[in-house]
C-alpha cells in the first residue's frame, strides 16, 4: 500500500503544477505583467530619456577650418527646430530655411570663406524638454583650401580605357584620407584601385579595361578632409558616366598599318605613318584624352624647335603629356601612308587640309572614336611610355599600381 501511494503522490504534484502553469498563463501573470509595465501611455524609461531632443552640428565650438557648405547645418532628432539663427561675429545674420518638417536648418546659400560664425539652436519635443546649442567657428579660409580636377565629366560617355584621373591645386600629405574620401565603383563589379603618381595626381581604374555598356559612380566626398598641414577639401559631389563600346586600336609601326577592333570585330585597317628613326613613337597602351578637330603644332613646345610650325593639324587626339597625338597629315605625300615613318613622333593618318572630306581615313578615325579609347603601339623603335604620361596607367602591372595606393 505505501508502494501505491508513493507512485500517485509525484503525479498528482505534476497534474497541479501544469494547473498552476495554465492558470498562471490564461491570468496573464508571470514577468511580462508586473507593477503596471507596458502601459500604453507611457513608454519604458529608457525609451523616455532617448526621447528628448537632441541637436547635432556640423562644428564644434571654437572650431576652425569649418566647411563652407555644411558648418552651420542643424539637425533634430526626437524634436522639432524653434529657434535657428546664425550670424557673423560682426552681427550679419545668415538667411536660412526649416526642411524635413522642421527638423533640420541650414543656410540658403554657402557660408563665406575665412568668416568666424554664432550659431544658437533650439529644439523642443512638444511636451516641455527643450534643447539649446551655442556655439562659436569659423570657417576655411580660401588660401587653405584643396580642389582636385577631374576627367571624365559628368555623364559623358568614354571608352573602355578611361581611368578617373584626379589632379590637385595642392600638394597633398595625408593620401589616406583624401583617396579614401573618393569612391570610385562600377555596375560590372570590377574591382577598382586609387594609384598616386606624386603628391597632386590620384588615377583609379580595374586591373582590365572597363566592360563595355558599364555604369560609373565616381562619389567624391572630400568637404572637410585634412589633405596636409592646415589644407582641407570642399568637394561634395557625384559623377556618373558611360563606358561605351569597346574600342582598341593597334598601331604597327613596323607594318605601317593600324587595326580598328570594336567589340572584338576588326571595322577597320587603315595605312599610317608614325615616328621617323630619329624620333620614333612610344610605345604602349595610350588614351585618347583630347579630341581637337584642328590644332596648331609647333615643334619648339616638344623639343622639335624650328623642323616644324603647322597651324592647322586637323583631326587630332592627344595620346600622352608630353605631345604624342594621332592626327590627320595632308603635308605628307600620299606614299608615305603604309610604307614609312616621317613623323616626330606622332601617329598620322591621311587627310586633306581643313580635314573637310569625311571619306579620308583621319575623319573616319575621328568620327568613330572615344575619349578613352586605346591606341596600342608596338614595333617602333622607343621604349614604353610611363604611365603618367597622359592617362597611361594601363602600362603599369596591377601589383605595382595596387602597392601606389594609400589605402
């Protein structure tokens, strides 16, 4: 009998304990329903204290070197903008406008270089709690400014050998922090790298041309950036542009002959002319960088003083800095096309003077071609041009260009 009553004892405690539980449950007792949590009226403690206003700016008080463009924004989060007001130091005030339903200020137009600003702030939540900054800067003054120039424009449309080439007014100390403000991506997902050639020149580019039909996004995010000792950026913007077809053109210098692949399909061969053994053509990878339908060339800005002075080149692209184009010829007599080399250095194609007849091979070339398209050159008796001379990075391996970055 004790045997039986030991067994029925344990499970009649279970059967209470799983009531207990189920009462506990349905009553909706238990951690969730104490001391009046969770009302509806009132939000947790933690949550109140997030909730009062607070004011973000874009400087810090006595801060200098302040960006022109952002240094008096005003920013609320949990609250509403009451009181915005900013003048100079002299009283001036600066005319400004409420946005995102009041919630951020800043000023209608870009703050004056080297000018020292108050800035007062408030904010209220609409249930009491007010928040107040004041605060005192001064802005950058123009001599201790950087701007960097850049190739290729907003939306255009270049060819598949077109690098992002950033050069600057000022020599800049701090690469890490300038090359790092420069996002530079493609919609192939080729992986792009920033290469410093000296302290003003930053080119990015993928470790193979652009794919053809590919998107760009350069976002260049370099207002307030220290790029040396007391200089700061000020550039806050984003250029996108096209890679068009793919287009490589291969000059032979010994064959006298250029290949025009587009897509991977030769459209044309076309006879040449290019450097003459006393100054043959490099030879390399080259970027068509500038397009000149007629140019002046004059052999003393090349080292060439007084062998030539020609006024009116026509159909003329430039393929390095120091001078190489591909242009039309219409002094050269028609002979020297395909059979020899007479230039100083340039690639010529032939062409009639004011380059006006579309069916000579300098207008066809020019009409069908990119800046950003490759003129290779092999077979000329020079060496490799250097990748800094013009856009010509493709001449550097991809480890040496990645070991140029800063990052």
């Amino acid at each position: 009998m004790m045997h039986h009553s030991g067994t029925a004892l344990p499970r009649l405690a279970r059967a209470l304990a799983l009531l207990s539980v189920s009462a506990c449950v349905l009553a909706g007792c238990g951690p969730e329903a104490r001391s009046g949590d969770n009302r509806p009226d009132e939000p947790p403690a933690s949550d109140r204290a997030a909730a009062k206003p607070r004011i973000a700016l874009h400087a810090s008080d006595g801060q200098k070197n302040v960006s022109v463009r952002s240094g008096g924004r005003v920013v609320v989060e949990h609250g509403t903008i009451t009181e915005a007001s900013l003048v100079t130091v002299e009283g001036r005030p600066v005319p400004g406008t409420l946005a995102r339903g009041e919630r951020a200020w800043s000023p209608d137009a870009a703050l004056e270089h080297g000018t020292t600003y108050r800035l007062t702030a408030v904010a209220t939540d609409g249930r009491g709690a007010t928040a107040t900054r004041r605060i005192t800067f001064t802005t950058l003054a123009e001599a201790d400014r950087f701007t960097g120039t850049y190739t290729p424009e907003h939306k255009s449309t270049v060819g598949v050998g077109m690098p992002v080439s950033f050069t600057f007014d000022r020599a800049i100390t701090d690469r890490k922090a300038v090359e790092s403000g420069i996002e530079v991506s493609s919609s192939s997902g080729q992986e792009v790298v920033g290469h410093w050639f000296g302290a003003r020149r930053l080119d990015f580019r993928p470790q193979h041309y652009w794919k053809a039909g590919s998107e760009v996004t350069v976002r260049i995010r370099l207002d307030g950036v220290r790029g040396g000792e007391g200089v700061y950026g000020e550039q806050d913007r984003t250029v996108r542009f096209t890679v068009g077809r793919s287009q490589v053109s291969t000059v032979d210098a010994a064959t006298h002959r250029m290949t025009v692949v587009r897509d991977g399909r030769t459209e044309r061969t076309i006879p040449i002319t290019a450097g003459a053994p006393a100054s043959p053509t490099w030879n390399g990878r080259m970027v068509i960088s500038e397009k000149l339908s007629t140019t002046r060339m004059n052999g003393a800005t090349v080292g060439f003083a007084g062998e030539y002075d020609i006024p009116d080149v026509p159909h003329a692209m430039r393929l390095s800095t120091s001078g190489t184009f591909i242009h039309g010829n219409y002094w050269g007599d028609d002979s020297v096309f395909g059979r020899s080399n007479i230039s100083h250095g340039c690639v010529g194609l032939n062409d009639v003077q004011g380059g006006g007849d579309p069916s000579q091979d300098a207008a066809w070339f020019f009409d069908n071609s990119l800046l950003g398209d490759v003129v290779v050159v092999r077979n000329s008796q020079d060496g490799t041009i250097t990748p800094d001379n013009g856009l010509n990075g493709w001449n550097m391996p991809w480890h040496d260009w990645k070991a140029g970055s800063a990052r």
